[in-house]
C-alpha cells in the first residue's frame, strides 16, 4: 500500500531525542557485559497477531547507533502478521543493537498496536460509505508517527494540527456566543480555501451551521436515531462527520446511520502496544541458520 514519506529531518529529531532519553550519558549495561567486538543478528518478532506500521523508524533508531548495521525488512507497513512471524532483521555489532532495541521496539510497538486497532475499526464498517478517521489526541511529539500508523492500518487522517483546518468546537462556540455566530466570524476571517468544520451537540445547532454555511459538521455525542435524522436533514450538502463514544461495539450502526465519517479518538490515545520481541543471537563462528 502507498503512505505519506515521514520527513527524514523529523525522523531524525524524534530519535535523536528519544535516544538522548534513553541513553543519557552511556549505556552502563551493555559496555559492561560486552567487550565491544561482539557481532550477531536480531529478530524483531510478532508475539501476536498485528497490523505492520512503522518500520522505517525501527531500522532508522539502530542505525542511529550504527549506520554500519545491516536492516532488512521481512513484512512492510499495512500488512497483516501473524504470531511468530519475523516482522525485521537486524545484523552488525550487538552493542548498539543492545542499545537501541528499547527505543526502536517502544515506536514499533506503538505504531503497530495503532494500526492494529485502527484496522478492527475499518473492518467493522466495511460496506458502508463511512471512513474511519484520527484525531489531534495523540502522543505529544509523536502525532507524525501516530496519525502515519493509522493510514497503515487503514484509516484516514483528520487535519494534522490546529495550523491546516478548522473546526469550531463547542468551546468556541460557547464563547463567540453561538454555533452560528461562531461559523460566521470564521467563515469572515479565514483564507476561502479553508474549509469550515463545526461541530453540534443537537438537531438545533445543525440547522444554525446549515443557515451560517458551514462546510461540514461534525455530530458530537449524538444517539443513533437522532444522528440518523441529522443526515436526512443534510441531505448529502456538505460530509456529516460522527465523534464520542464510538466503541468497537458501536461504530457498525453509527456508520449505518449514513455519515460520511467517523472520527475516534481511541485509535491513538487507547491503543495497546503490540507484543513484539527483539530476540538477539550471537555469531561467533560457521553459519548463523536464519529463521
């Protein structure tokens, strides 16, 4: 499958600092237990069932340590692994492979635990016109990472930060005085090329968005039926977006109501971490049998 490139500039800042984080001012462990000429390979491995993301960083954080390193990839992002499939390798010097593998199997883990969750969602709803979009609760520093695991595990992406969308939510509204007042100012001070997102708790905030011209409404925390008769009122104008609350359990009938999307927040901020392993084996002479 085809996914946005990460910036190789923010690759390297994120790492950097993780492993700044990690390391400090020397990994006390390993430098004691090896003698520093130690060579062998690592085998990142899939402890259970998951969706692939992030396997670009994972090499990028060994190599960090070590660009000597050689990283071959059995599995690439987006695709299905079952237990005890072989996700990565990784050959060279064990010392910085001993280093890194925290860091590198903490983003790997992440990102795959990510797009795992995301991939249950998209299938729940297969069928219906709905997709299955992130949100900004993300890890702080790591929302590149998070919203890219998405796109793996099949979803889409909600704007990426305050800076490249809009959308009025209730404490705007509250505080301009309105959902139309709110769309208004807005729609009065933003680039045309923005479009207008506002999100209503009720079939009365909607028709205040419809009159003010908004772009598209997001349905926050409404009950089925009521979603339901939110898009027949639309009537395929602008997307009708569905948000909070949107469980496993709930998302098929939320997408049958007829919206257009459904944002969860739970993709990125409740994902569990996938179980992978980095099982290191030394070489010390003849052939190493590679699973």
């Amino acid at each position: 499958m085809q996914l946005p490139r990460i910036l190789p500039e923010v690759l390297g800042d994120l790492i950097r600092t993780a492993l700044a984080e990690d390391i400090g001012p020397g990994d006390v462990t390993t430098g004691a237990a090896l003698r520093g000429n130690e060579t062998g390979h690592a085998f990142a491995t899939a402890k259970e069932e998951l969706v692939v993301a992030g396997t670009a960083i994972f090499g990028e954080v060994f190599h960090a340590l070590d660009p000597a390193l050689t990283f071959i990839l059995r599995k690439q992002d987006g695709e299905k692994a079952a237990e005890g499939e072989i996700l990565a390798e990784i050959s060279g010097a064990l010392a910085p492979i001993l280093t890194a593998e925290r860091v590198a199997l903490n983003l790997l883990q992440r990102m795959c635990g990510i797009a795992a969750l995301t991939r249950r969602y998209v299938d729940r709803i297969a069928g219906t016109q709905a997709k299955i979009l992130d949100t900004r609760k993300t890890a702080p520093g790591l929302r590149i990472l998070d919203k890219y695991a998405v796109r793996a595990g099949g979803g889409s992406n909600h704007r990426f930060a305050l800076y490249d969308g809009v959308l009025i939510k209730d404490n705007h509204t509250a505080a301009a005085g309105g959902v139309g007042e709110a769309v208004r100012r807005v729609r009065a001070r933003v680039p045309h090329t923005l479009k207008i997102e506002v999100e209503v708790r009720n079939l009365s905030e909607l028709e205040e968005a419809l009159v003010a011209g908004a772009d598209a409404v997001l349905l926050d925390n409404m009950g089925i039926p009521e979603m339901a008769e939110a898009v027949k009122r639309v009537a395929g104008r602008i997307p009708v977006e569905a948000s909070g609350n949107i469980t496993l359990e709930r998302v098929r009938e939320v997408a049958e109501t007829g919206v257009d999307l459904i944002s969860v927040g739970a993709l990125t901020h409740s994902a569990a971490a996938a179980d992978i392993s980095l099982n290191v084996v030394r070489v010390e002479r003849g052939t190493l049998q590679i699973p």
